[in-house]
C-alpha cells in the first residue's frame, strides 16, 4: 500500500486537537446562536465563548475515545435511510 492512504487511515483529520465533523458541529451551533444573542439581546460574547470552548474540550474527549468519530458519523448518515416496504410487516424486509 501506499504511505499516502495508511497516514489518511492512521491520522483522521482534526480541527484544533478534535475531530473534524463534531467540531464542526459545534461551531456551527454555537456561532449563529452566539451572533442572534448578540444582535438581539445584546449579550455579552465572552459567555457564548466559554461554552464554545467546553463544547470543544467534550469534542476532543470524544475523540480521544474514538478517533474515527467523523467517519463513523457520516457512514451512520448514509446507512440510517429506511426502506420501503413492498408488504406490511415489522421491520425492514426486502422482498424481490
């Protein structure tokens, strides 16, 4: 095998120490809410910021535990799609 692929196996990517898709997660929640808050209520950012930053320390957590989170994610997200049934039975049944 190539040394290319083993490192993209061996080495998941990573966003400031966690793993890319739930950081992503994270700052794509926490930023918009963080930014209407502001511009609303005008509250203070340093509160949004602290959550943020515990948000991402619970990331790298997770990815300390299971380092192909991001992968595991997005394979869920294509192997969660439900069939249709062709009969009315319990379950997902495929029949020809």
């Amino acid at each position: 095998m190539r040394e290319v692929i083993l490192k993209a196996v061996a080495n998941p990517p990573k966003i400031m120490w966690g793993p890319f898709l739930p950081t992503l997660l994270n700052m794509g929640i926490q930023f918009p809410i963080m930014f209407m808050f502001v511009g609303v209520v005008q509250a203070n950012p340093l509160w949004f910021m602290t959550s943020i930053v515990i948000g991402h320390l619970i990331c790298i957590g997770i990815g300390l535990k299971e380092p192909h989170i991001s992968a595991m994610i997005q394979a869920y997200g294509q192997a969660a799609k439900t069939s249709n049934n062709l009969y009315k039975v319990k379950g997902n049944k495929f029949a020809p």
